[in-house]
C-alpha cells in the first residue's frame, strides 16, 4: 500500500509509519507541519517522502494524496495542558484541518482513517467505556478531538467516503516528546530533578504501547468496516502516582524527588476503554505495561541524542511556565 500519513512526524505516527515501511513494506508519503512536537529525526532510519505543510493547507494535501491508497491523520495538537493555556491551533488543527484532508480524501476516493482518543468519552468512575458510549469531552483538546470525530463520521453518511475511527487510550513508548507523563518523569528521575505530580495522583489511565497502537491502526485500516469506530485500549490501567513511582524503582531515582503540584483544571478521574469490538477483529495487545515501561526506560536511557536538544531548547521555557513556580 502507499500511504498518506499526516502528523507522521510526531510520536505515535513515526512509530506507525516505521512499523508499516519494515512490516508490511508500505511505501509512505508523511506529510507535518513540525510544531514543537514534530521532529524529523523521528523517522531517521525509515525510507519516507517527507511533505513540510500544514494539514489544513489544501494544495499541499491534495499535491501528497496524489498517488495513494489511503489517508491515515495523526496530526493534532495533543497535550491538554497547551489546549488549556492556548486552544486556537487545537480548533485550526482538529477542525479545519480534518475538513481539509475529509475533502482530500473524497476527491481522490480513497480511505481514510482518523486516529482519536479515548478522552471524546471523558471520564468513568467504574466499567469501560464502548464504542457507543456518549461523547462528553472535558478540555478543550477532546473537545475538539470530538468535533472531528463527528465530522468524520458526517462524511461516512453523507458521501459514502470510506471512513474508520480509532479511539486509543493513553499511549507510551519511545519517542514521545517529554511534556507527556511518562518520558516527563523518566527523564526527570534520570537528571534527579523533581518528579511533577499533579493533585493526588491518583488519575487513572488505560496504558497501551505505542506499538500495540500503531498495530491497532493498520489492522483497522485492512479489516474494518467503514463508518466504524474502534477502541483500542491498552491491557492495562494504573494510577499517575504508581506510575511515577515505578518510573524511580527502574531509574533506581529517590522517591524523595516527587513533589506534587497544583492539579489541572478539570483534569478527568479515569479513562478506561473496552476493545472487545477490535479484539474480534484479530487484533490483541502484545505488550504489558510491566514490560512495557521497562523497555521504554531503557530507550531514554539509551538515547539521550534524542532528547538532549529538546530538554535544553524551548521546552525549557515551557516546563517553567507549568510547573517552575512550584518545584522546589
Ligand atoms: N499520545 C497519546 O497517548 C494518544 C492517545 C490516543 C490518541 N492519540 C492521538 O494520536 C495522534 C498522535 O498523537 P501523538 O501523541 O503522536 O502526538 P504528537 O504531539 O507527538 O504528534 C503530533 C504530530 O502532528 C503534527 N501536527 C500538528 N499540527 C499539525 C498540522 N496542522 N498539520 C500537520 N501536522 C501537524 C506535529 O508536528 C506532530 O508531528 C493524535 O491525533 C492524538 O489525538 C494520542
């Protein structure tokens, strides 16, 4: 297959993109704007045409879809704290942005596949949430995400276009850029610096490796049914605080690095998705978080290449924007 994979420059679609070229022996076109969580050495080992545009800029999409079987969009803003401080490039991105490739897409009459969150549901104190459970997203970042999910789904009824939506919960792995939770606290606990908790820590989260999330994506591409949604949860849940807590033992860090912040603004209790419907399409989670998270410290700890120019550039300013004021 040739795919037109957007925001294929970022975490989980540069693990996507790597999987499909040396798996499946796709050939892929990745087409990123590079914000600040874009990065082209992401995909430094894997063959690639690489486009440099914006997914709402119609000429460039329509230039990149030229050739493919199908569109796989990754690309979105996605850190809720940013969402919370700026949204306006989180409604550009999710809202228009879609529109655009949705267009793209319809015009070259291939099929298109959006890759969505488990926080459109928002949160749930007890059980998991189902493809049809109701969509009630709390920040702006899933609201947004949201909106695109039903613009999606308007294209499906009203064109007929070939579309598949997976919802996935949260995600870890390599190359995921150090604002998020996990490699935050890896590479924190690494230079000893304090270990940012926020609130109680006890926000509940469905871990699933990147991985099992890009495997998720491509089966649901080949076997899913257009018009669908598909949650692709990860084997296992595990509160913020154990997390980080687990982050120290295999870091072998002081536990006297955590220090706990001010929570977020409306931050949800727990995210839990049921997947039996992706499940009965032949898809299975292959990594433990355990496990998981194990391999995932060793892959900071092993390439600091990758991250010393993140943490000493612009990430800095952010990171003392949130959180500076209340570390010691
Ligand atoms: N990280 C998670 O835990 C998680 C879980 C479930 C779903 N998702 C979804 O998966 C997708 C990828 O998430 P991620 O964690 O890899 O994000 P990321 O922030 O690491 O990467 C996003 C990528 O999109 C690109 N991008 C942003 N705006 C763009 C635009 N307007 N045009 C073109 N490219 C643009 C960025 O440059 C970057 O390469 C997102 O849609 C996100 O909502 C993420």
């Amino acid at each position: 297959m040739r795919l037109l994979v957007c925001g294929g420059a970022g975490f989980i679609g540069s693990n996507f993109v790597r999987m499909r070229v040396r798996d499946h022996g796709d050939e892929v076109v990745v087409l990123d704007k590079l914000t600040y969580a874009g990065r082209r050495e992401n995909l430094a080992d894997v063959e690639h045409v690489f486009v440099h545009a914006g997914i709402e800029d119609p000429g460039k999409v329509a230039e990149a879809v030229a050739g493919c079987d199908a569109i796989v969009n990754f690309a979105a803003e996605t850190h809720v704290d940013r969402s919370i401080a700026e949204p306006d490039a989180f409604v550009t991105t999710h809202a228009q942005g879609t529109y655009v490739l949705l267009e793209a897409a319809r015009h070259a009459e291939v099929r298109y596949l959006q890759v969505s969150t488990d926080e459109v549901y928002g949160s749930i104190e007890e059980g998991s949430f189902t493809e049809a459970s109701p969509l009630q997203p709390s920040s702006p970042y899933s609201a947004t995400k949201t909106g695109a999910d039903l613009l999606v789904a308007s294209y499906f009824h009203t064109y007929a276009l070939e579309t598949l939506i997976c919802r996935g919960s949260n995600n870890y792995g390599p190359y995921q850029y150090p604002e998020k939770l996990i490699p935050l606290m890896i590479l924190n606990a690494l230079h000893a610096d304090p270990l940012p908790v926020y609130g109680d820590g006890q926000q509940v989260r469905n871990w699933l490796h990147v991985e099992d999330f890009g495997r998720g994506i491509g089966h649901v591409l080949e076997h899913g049914e257009p018009g669908e949604v598909y949650n692709v949860g990860g084997p296992d849940e595990c509160p913020n605080l154990e997390v980080v807590q687990r982050v120290i033992a295999l870091t072998g860090a002081s536990d006297e690095l955590i220090q706990y912040v001010t929570d977020r603004p409306g931050h949800d209790r727990r995210y839990s998705l049921g997947s039996e419907k992706v499940r009965a399409l032949g898809w299975e989670a292959q990594t433990h978080f355990t496990e998981g998270l194990e391999r995932t410290v060793d892959w900071y700890r092993d390439n600091p290449a990758w991250w010393e120019p993140i943490r000493s550039g612009d990430y800095r300013a952010y990171y003392e924007r949130q959180y500076g004021s209340q570390l010691r």
